[in-house]
C-alpha cells in the first residue's frame, strides 16, 4: 500500500513541475507578444493544462486538472511569477525554449505512464505521451498567431519519441514505473537542450 502512495505521489509532484515549466513558457511567450497581464495568465494555463486534458481525454476520463482546482492554481501561480520576474528574462525566447523542453520532457512522459498503466501498444503509448507533451504548446502558439514550435524548430516531437520509447523499453525490462518515467524525461530534456545549443533540425524542403 505505501508503495501505491508513494507512486501517486511521485506522479502527482512529477506532474506539478510540468505545469509550473509549462506555464512559464506560455507567460513568456505571451510576453514576447505583448499580451496584457489577462493574456499572460490564459496563455499560461493553457500551456501548463492543455496536455493534461488532452491525455485524459484520450484514456476517456475526466481531466484531472479541471477536477483538482491545485492545477489551475499552480498555473496561475507560475504565470504570476513569470510575469512579476519578467526583467531577469532578457532572452524571452532562449529561456522560453527552456521551460518548453522540461514541460514536454515531464508531460510527454506523463501522457507514456497513463498508456502504459492502460496496457495499451507501444504505438498508442507513443501517441499519447507525444499529443500529452505537444499539446498545450500547440495551442499556446496558435492563440499567438504562431506557427506551433513542434513544426518550426530544432529536434522537437523526435526527442518525445525517443524519450518515450525508452521508458516503454525500460518498462518492458521490469524497470519501475517511475525511474523507467525519469529516465525518459531526463533524456528527451537533454536532447532538447542539445538541439537548442547546437541548432540541431531535421531536414526542411525549400
């Protein structure tokens, strides 16, 4: 039984930091686009929620974050905090692309377990980690009059998959739930960091 709640738990903290990442993306990136303080807030609750909604919609139950008000909250909270911090963020997009990669690193493999726990295919569980880690951004960028960031910039949906994929492989070999979940997410932030450090794309047709 401890074991159960502790893996809720770790679930529920895992979870918690993506909305906090997600959320100060879609701030930031509301603020790249001078957006008052209400666009701010909705541009940052839809990123930090989106995912989430989209993922418990696919497993046909209601989503949690319009359930537990603390998601919405927290949300709202790392908006604030994006905004009321806004003058230390002299490179909006830099560190916007930052906090993107950790929330798509922790949603993406959110979205994995919630298959994985379903005993759904490897192809459903990478369709729900990745619509669970792209989602909220995806609509965060079409509310910003922007071509969504997954379709335009370096190595993106590829580092979900790849990420996504380990985990159901580590999950496959007897790997615990969630340092098969960790390890997923640390390697698709990491390749997400190297492809904005080094500029990495896949090839483009001109």
């Amino acid at each position: 039984m401890n074991g159960e709640a502790n893996l809720v738990t770790a679930l529920f903290v895992l979870e918690l930091i993506g909305v906090v990442a997600f959320a100060v993306a879609g701030a930031l990136k509301a603020i790249q686009r001078e957006m008052d303080i209400f666009g701010i807030l909705v541009l940052a609750a839809i990123t930090a929620l989106g995912g989430g909604i989209i993922r418990d919609l696919l497993a046909n139950r209601f989503p949690v974050s319009l359930d537990e008000p603390v998601y919405f909250a927290v949300a709202i909270i790392g908006g604030l905090l994006a905004a009321v911090g806004a003058g230390f963020f002299t490179r909006y997009q830099y560190w916007l692309k930052i906090f993107d990669a950790l929330g798509l690193a922790v949603f993406a493999v959110l979205g994995a377990n919630v298959a994985l726990n379903l005993n759904l295919n490897v192809l459903s569980v990478l369709l729900f980690g990745l619509l669970t880690g792209i989602g909220g951004g995806v609509v965060r960028d079409l509310l910003a009059n922007e071509v969504p960031l997954v379709l335009r910039q370096e190595v993106y949906a590829l580092a979900a998959l790849i990420g996504i994929t380990i985990q159901w492989s580590l999950v496959r070999l007897d790997v615990p739930l969630i340092p098969a979940a960790l390890i997923g997410a640390l390697l698709i932030f990491l390749i997400r960091l190297a492809a904005i450090r080094w500029n990495l794309n896949l090839p483009r047709v001109k």
